[in-house]
C-alpha cells in the first residue's frame, strides 16, 4: 500500500453488532410489547397543527401566500381558508383542541363545521361562551343525505364542507299550450 504525503494511516477495527437474540436478559423475562397509543389523532386536532405549520411556513417566507399553499396541497385556496381560520379561535380553544382525547372507535366529537361558525366571532370571551355551550351540548354530526324539509317543503342537503342547501320542490315547467 502506497502512501502520499498528508494521508494518515490509523487503524480501524469495526465492532461486531449484536443481534437480538443475543442481548443479555434474565431467563425468563419477556420483552415489553411496543407502547403505540390507541385509536387516532382528531381531524380537527390534525388540521389545527397544519395550520399552525402552514402559518409559519408562510411567516418565514418559504411560501408566498395562502393561494401558492393550495397550489402545493392540491386543494382549493376556500378549503385552506377554512384551515387557516381555526388560527383566528382563542389560544384556550386552541389548546384544546390540539389536546383533545384520541378517538378510538366511531366519529370524533368535535368536527370543522362545528367550529367554522366560532372562527368568525372576533371577540375571544364571546367564542368561548360559544365553545362551552358547544362543548356542553355535543350534539351528534348531522348526516350528509337529503332529508325532507317538511316545514319549507323542499329538500336539505349537505354538501362536502357540511353547507346546508335547501331547494325548493316546484312542478315541473310546462310550455304554452296550443
């Protein structure tokens, strides 16, 4: 082996791994199962970090705006309206929500739609009088089919976003008659 000027020659022994089955463990001890939580994060806990990750992204300069964030998620820039607005409920609220309970079977008690209406109150001691009552009354999520509106006599129904649309039933157009 040829050595140039500059280059050093130290040794170099690579240590052996041990595999598992070669750890040192008492005789009949077992090893402890992996610790993964039960159930899922809430959506709206996971879209409260998003949005707390996309407001700094955008503080830092790395995205323009809110129109190239779309672009990026391949949504539509409504939709991360609709994110982005969970930054404007209270930071108690917030808190909570980032906190709230993993959900390990069924719906997750709290939904975006619920809270869509609390982001456009401006005054935080308002939007918590709003988020207890709401806390205390958890009612179900309404179903997304088309239930009849007997009062109005049309049809509700619920688009993705949970927007409510009533429509009217009328006869059909009949032409002029000759």
């Amino acid at each position: 082996m040829s050595v140039t000027p500059g280059t050093r020659i130290c040794p170099f022994q690579p240590r052996r791994q041990r595999r598992a089955s070669q750890v040192h463990r008492p005789p009949g001890a077992v090893s402890p199962p992996p610790c993964v939580p039960l159930g899922r994060v809430p959506r709206v806990a996971r879209l409260l970090a998003l949005a707390l990750r996309c407001e700094q992204l955008v503080a830092a300069g790395v995205i323009a705006n809110y129109a190239a964030l779309a672009d990026l998620g391949h949504v539509s820039r409504a939709r991360v309206t609709q994110i982005m607005n969970l930054l404007l409920l209270a930071p108690d609220i917030q808190e909570t929500l980032l906190f709230l309970p993993r959900t390990e079977r069924g719906r997750d008690p709290i939904h975006l739609r619920q809270l869509q209406p609390l982001t456009r109150i401006a005054d935080w001691g308002e939007q918590r009088k709003r988020w207890q009552a709401l806390l205390s009354k958890r009612e179900p999520a309404p179903s997304r089919c088309c239930l009849p509106d007997r009062a109005a006599g049309g049809v509700v129904s619920q688009d993705h976003t949970g927007a409510v649309a009533t429509a009217r039933m009328q006869a059909p157009w009949v032409g002029p008659t000759l």
